[in-house]
C-alpha cells in the first residue's frame, strides 16, 4: 500500500540559525504557524479522504526545527496528533529537525506522544562546508544524533545538499557515502537552488558562488541515488517540490519538476552503455530488454536516451522482460 503523509509545516520555527540558502517561507509557500486545531482538522480530513489507507499514513510535521521550537507548543501539537496513532488511524507521527536539537530529554518526549520517524537536516557531511553555509551544528552532531534516534527505535531519515557554497562533487559523493554508513532507513536529496532574498543569492549576484547547472546535477545525483540504494537505502525524495512560490522566487539552480525521473533515466543510461560493451555492439540496430516499469526510464524524457544512442550510431528498439530489476539493461543484435 502506498505511503502518504498529512504534511503540516512549522515554518522556520525554532531554527537559531539563518543558513546562506534558507528562504524557507518561499520553499513551503507558508509562515502560518499551525494550531493543534489545524492538526486535527487536517487529519480528520486525511481520515475522511484516505479511509482504510491511514493506517500506512503518517501524521507529518515539517519546514523548520520541530525539537527546538518551544517546548510547550510542541508538545501541544503532539498531543492533538498521538491520539490518531493510538486509536489506530495511522501508522505515525514524522518530525524533521536539525541534528543539534536532538537528546535523550527530546527523544523521550517524542517517544511518549507517538513520533516513530525522525529526518534530520544534514545537509553535508563536510564541516568547512557546514561552516560555511552557517548551518551551525557539524558533522560529528549528524553522527550522534543519528545513533541516539536508532537506538531509541525510531525510523531515521536523512537529507543531505548537492551543489551547496563552498561544495563539489566530490564533496558531495563523500557526504552520501558517510550518510549511508550511518544506515538511515530513509534519504531525501535536494540540488541547491539560489532563492531570492538569501545570503546565498547575495553571492551568486557578486559572483561569488556559481550554481550547479542542471547538467551536471542529474549525473551527479544519479551517483548518489545509486550509492543509497545499493546500499538498501530507500530515498523517498529527489529535488524540492514543485510549487508557484518556489518558482517565483528561484534565481539559479538545478531545478526540474521531474527531477528524479531525469536521474533514474541516466542511471538507466549508463547501464544501457555498459550493455552494450558486454554484447560487443558498436552501432546498427540493437534490442535492449528491460524491466515493463523501466520503460519510460529507458526511453528517457522526451526520448532522450534514444537520442544519445542515435548519436553514437546506434537504433534502439525496446523490449519488456519481467525477468529484469528496475535498473537492469541487456542487450543483444536485432535478427532480422
């Protein structure tokens, strides 16, 4: 059954820090701060469109630091969701926060009102570049927060930057690597994008920091999915989500509102690539066998992937095989 959340968002409240790429108003399109009335409306009108479905859903909480917001209204939010979790209706409660804000004293606190995921905002396991995007928490406090909410029991979610002021890709293939040591059960990975009104977009107007193109995040995201997922690693998000605010208020950046199907299409690429060296096939006509699902990542956006193909001399001609994993390509000589 498919997963779904009743997002409710916090926005930018209890975050001390002002990071350089932070317009959280315009990300979320919100500055309300919820009500404990707001989440129970919102999840009674989850329950009235979801029905039996709630049961997989969880009661979500996110766009700012929710374990460093006051403690009293926090705790009032909570209070209006466990009830839904301890009756049944759904299957959690979902928190995201910054690493520096989580304890033995916060984690009890969620434990008793029925939190059972927790993300964290890494953002970079780099602390220069942590430092320099004044995120103020480091790299050894992702580490520690991390294990502290493992051991609690709790699900464990991680988001992590590309592209970030003063990062490269190296620096960023370091980052999931280490994220993925850490065994999250979940990781979301967003391109930087330059918003209006940031310190960020102040240095990409003086030139001082230059965005990574869409070009060059889909590889490299790519890269990164790859890593997660052969890890076992499920990542539940690619890119930031599309919105009017956000479009509106977006200067520079890799950002596409189909970014994960342009990732996965190039990691299908790449194997379509090494297919073709273990069949020896140089040019001509080629029939490629993938998984039914994998269609649409073969073929690429807008027949992308057949059009490299065609660049380096090759026809492709599709062919389903429900034998095959999601990514898996092989390839042999059309005969005529």
């Amino acid at each position: 059954m498919k997963h779904s959340n009743v997002a409710l968002f916090v926005p930018h409240n209890g975050c001390p820090h002002a990071c350089t790429f932070c317009n959280q108003r315009q990300i979320t399109g919100q500055s309300y701060q919820p009500t404990p009335d707001d989440v129970v409306k919102a999840a009674q009108t989850a329950r009235e469109s979801l029905g039996e479905k709630t049961v997989n859903a969880e009661i979500a909480f996110f766009g700012g630091s929710f374990t460093a917001i006051n403690r009293d209204y926090m705790k009032s939010l909570l209070e209006a969701a466990s009830p839904f979790v301890k009756s049944g209706e759904f299957g959690g409660i979902r928190i995201s926060t910054r690493p520096d804000a989580i304890d033995g004293e916060v984690l009890d606190i969620l434990k008793d009102h029925c939190v059972t995921s927790i993300e964290l905002g890494a953002q970079s396991m780099s602390d220069r570049v942590l430092e320099m995007n004044r995120r103020g928490h480091t790299s050894a406090d992702v580490e520690k927060a991390s294990e502290l909410i493992k051991e609690r029991d709790f699900s464990l979610g991680l988001q992590m930057m590309t592209g970030m002021y003063g990062s490269s890709p190296e620096t960023d293939v370091e980052t999931a690597k280490k994220l993925a040591a850490l065994r999250p059960d979940t990781v979301r990975i967003y391109p930087t994008i330059v918003l209006k009104g940031t310190e960020l977009y102040e240095l990409y107007e003086k030139g001082e920091y230059q965005p990574e193109s869409l070009e060059e995040a889909v590889p490299l995201c790519a890269e990164l999915l790859s890593i997660f997922e052969k890890s076992g690693i499920s990542v539940i998000r690619l890119g930031l989500h599309d919105s009017g605010s956000l479009r509106d208020s977006m200067a520079a950046g890799a950002y596409h509102p189909a970014f994960r199907e342009l990732c996965e299409s190039e990691i299908m690429y790449a194997n379509t690539i090494e297919a073709l060296k273990n069949a020896g096939i140089n040019s001509g006509t080629a029939e490629f066998y993938v998984s039914p699902a994998s269609v649409s990542r073969f073929v690429g956006q807008k027949r992308t992937n057949l059009e490299r193909l065609k660049e380096l001399g090759i026809t492709a001609i599709v062919r389903q095989d429900s034998r095959l994993s999601k990514y898996e390509v092989r390839a042999a000589f059309q005969i005529p």
